[in-house]
C-alpha cells in the first residue's frame, strides 16, 4: 500500500466531502469517492483522512475506537496512526493509505493522487 499522505498535493485530485463545519472536533465522516472507502477524521483542529480498510483482515477500520491519533480496528485490535497510516500494532503490519485533506472555500477535500 502506498501512504498518499506523503504526495505532493499539487500531483493530486482534490475531491470536495462536504461543509467544514459537519465534522465537529473529535468526530469522523465516512464517505466514498472512486469506489475508495475513507473515514476523514478532525482530531486536535486538524483533519485526517485514511482507508477504512484494516490491513491485517480488510475489515472496517473506522468504526474503531480513536485513543488521540491512533485508531484501533474493532475486529482485532491492530492500532494505526491517522496522521500517516503507519501500522503500529498487530496483527496488522502493512501501513493504510493516508491522504492529504484540505479545506478550499468552506469545504472539506480529499486528495487522491493523479490516475496515470
């Protein structure tokens, strides 16, 4: 898996989610774009956007508890950092996409990188 979080967003598609103010702090949005399932998350006044994907079993990963930047798969516990998608327990050893967000005029964005 690639970390999107780590592309220049000028290389990427950003993909409008809806209004900044629908996600309060401490909340996530889930939502699909391109057939790519992603949980957006805003977590200390930042926003986050991952796969909702656990690597360990392709199992919904959003629905996780979220202990500050680290969300825990409900199905076996494997813990990812949002910020980067890094895997940081097991069961899971394979990183989750992490995709640059922005917000452009009220709205929150997803980047995806350019289809080649």
């Amino acid at each position: 898996m690639y970390n999107y979080s780590n592309i220049d967003p000028a290389k990427c598609e950003f993909v409008a989610i809806g209004p900044e103010v629908e996600l309060p702090e401490g909340k996530r949005i889930f939502v699909e774009i391109d057939n790519l399932l992603i949980v957006v998350f805003r977590v200390g006044g930042m926003l986050y956007a991952i796969a909702d994907a656990c690597t360990h079993d392709d199992g919904p990963l959003g629905d996780g508890d979220l202990e500050g930047h680290e969300i825990v798969c409900p199905r076996h516990g494997a813990r990812f950092d949002i910020q980067s998608g890094k895997a940081i327990a097991l069961p899971a050893v394979i990183d989750i996409p992490s995709y640059p967000v922005r917000v452009n005029q009220g709205n929150i964005e997803v980047g995806l990188p350019f289809k080649t």
